[in-house]
C-alpha cells in the first residue's frame, strides 16, 4: 500500500470530493488545486494528471482491503462468523467512503477509464482471493454448500446497500425515517442483518 503524505493526502481528498460532486470530466486541476490549497505544478509532480489522481485515489481508498480479510480468516472464528464479519467490514467500508464508490460507480458504467486500470484489476483479484479461502473453508467443513457462485456473493451484498444509497428519499419515506442517524442506524442494523440473511441463506446448507 502506498503511504502518502499529508499535502498528497490533501490533494485526494479534495479530489474525491470533486469526482463525485462535479464529475471527473466535470472536475479541473486548477478546481482541485483550489480546494486542496496547492499549486497545479504541485498536482502535477506529485500525480502527473487527473487520470493517474483518479487511480492513486481508488488505490488509496481499496488497497487495504486484502490485509483485513486476510486477518478475518485468521481469526478463530467459524466460516459462517467470518463470513459476517466480512459483511460488516463490506458495509462499514462502503458508508466511510461514499464519494469514492459513487465515482467508481460512475466510471466503470461509463468505461471511459478504469477498464484499462490494471493496477486496480489487481487488487480486485487480490480481494476475491481472500475471500474465496473463506468460502473454501466452509465448504471444506462441510457448512457451506459445494455449489456457490463464490464471485457473486461480494456485488449481492454491495449491491443491495448501494442500491438502498442511491434510493434514500423513497426508502426513507417508506421507512418512515427522518433523521440522518436514523438513517445510518437502520443500515447498521436492519440493512446489515437482511443482506447476512440472505448471504446466508446462499451458502448454508437447508436444515
């Protein structure tokens, strides 16, 4: 994982924060060097464009990912525990980095960009490696069905949530909810007990 300092730091965060308001194509350097209190020619050396930002960014926010799933298979839990820590972990990481999932989202239905981002289809496979060994293991145990789409289980627990993101007004009409706390404590709770239900309802055998 690359380590940053604080001006770069500086840097991707105000860039984050303009993807996802205005757009990358939408978004100047000079709009970035404004926000992040920096001159352009500090953007420019330290990044070299708005395209190889964007990457260094999405890095930045999912290159951690593998040690922490890698420290949830080493932990002395059963499969089907992991497996809900590592829902926790999907959902916690999604809400912390909203901006920078809205832009993925942007980007990848788009195909302007990231299709050719190797450096990301990396750390992609990375992370479905180490989630593979725990679904491996459960079914190595005999908890876990033999016929999983293991790939399609980390987009049906992302996907529902972002889903419930992108919706917030109807859901929060429907739902009745009206404060933002309310709002994140039903996510935490309801949202997060629904998609490890029906994750588990996947991988667990029927009794």
């Amino acid at each position: 994982m690359t380590e940053y300092n604080e001006k770069q730091l500086d840097i991707l965060m105000a860039a984050e924060s303009l993807f996802a308001s205005e757009g990358f194509d939408g978004t100047s350097i000079r709009s970035i060097a404004k926000a992040a209190k920096v001159n352009i020619a500090m953007i420019s050396y330290y990044f070299g464009s708005k395209e190889k930002m964007l990457e260094a960014l999405i890095l930045h926010r999912t290159s951690d990912m593998k040690m922490q799933l890698d420290n949830i298979f080493k932990e002395d839990l059963t499969p089907l525990e992991k497996v809900e820590r590592l829902i926790d972990l999907y959902i916690s990481r999604i809400n912390k980095n909203k901006c920078m999932y809205q832009i993925l989202h942007f980007e990848l239905s788009t195909k302007k960009r990231l299709m050719d981002m190797k450096s990301y289809a990396e750390v992609k496979q990375q992370n479905m490696a180490a989630f593979r060994k725990i679904i491996k293991e459960g079914q190595e145990s005999g908890l876990f069905k033999t016929n999983i789409n293991i790939e399609l289980i980390p987009p049906t627990i992302m996907g529902t949530l972002v889903h419930f993101q992108m919706n917030r007004p109807f859901f929060e009409a429907e739902l009745g909810i009206k404060t933002d706390e309310a709002y994140e404590n039903y996510i935490k709770n309801e949202l997060t007990s629904h998609i490890k239900q029906t994750i588990k309802a996947l991988l667990v055998h029927e009794n």
